[in-house]
C-alpha cells in the first residue's frame, strides 16, 4: 500500500476559498472522526457544524486522478468535488 500523498496547492487549486478556510478550520479543530486508507482509497468520518451532524467522505486515487465524495449536503460553491470535509481529511492525510 502506498501513502496518497495531496499537496496543499493541489488542494487550493481545486476549492474555492471559502470551503478551503471551512476546511482548515475543521482540521484545527479535529473534526475527522475516523481516517482509514485501502489501497488507493481514503475514507473517513468528518463532524459537521454541530456534534449530530458527522459525514462520509472518500477520497479515490487511480492513475494520478483524484476523486472525492461526501455525504455532506454541500451546494457546489466551486470545484465540484471539493467541500470543507473534503479539504479536511485531504489535509489530514
């Protein structure tokens, strides 16, 4: 198994502002409940904005692809697959 290894630049390039600063926020705070990589993929739990409120997020990895999905119900305020609990575990990894 190899380490899925995601740049901040990656990252910011990817996400608009405001869910990036959501993101850094809930990695300061400890917001990833659960981190669990399998091969090429990354799932995890993140807490939401309030403590009931905690969502799937998986991160995929194939030929130098990035995927992400989230549970979360983010409206797709900038690159679509990119929300803060997204960002979070990416930067927790």
């Amino acid at each position: 198994m190899s380490d899925i290894n995601i740049s901040e630049s990656t990252i910011r390039r990817n996400a608009n502002a405001k869910s990036f600063q959501r993101g850094e926020h809930y990695y300061r705070i400890g917001a990833v409940l659960s981190i669990i990589q399998r091969g090429d993929e990354i799932t995890g739990e993140v807490e939401g904005s309030s403590e009931e409120q905690t969502y799937r997020v998986t991160i995929g990895y194939d030929n130098a692809q990035l995927t992400a999905i989230c549970t979360c119900p983010y409206n797709y305020d900038g690159w679509i697959v990119v929300n803060q609990n997204i960002i979070v575990m990416q930067l927790n990894g």
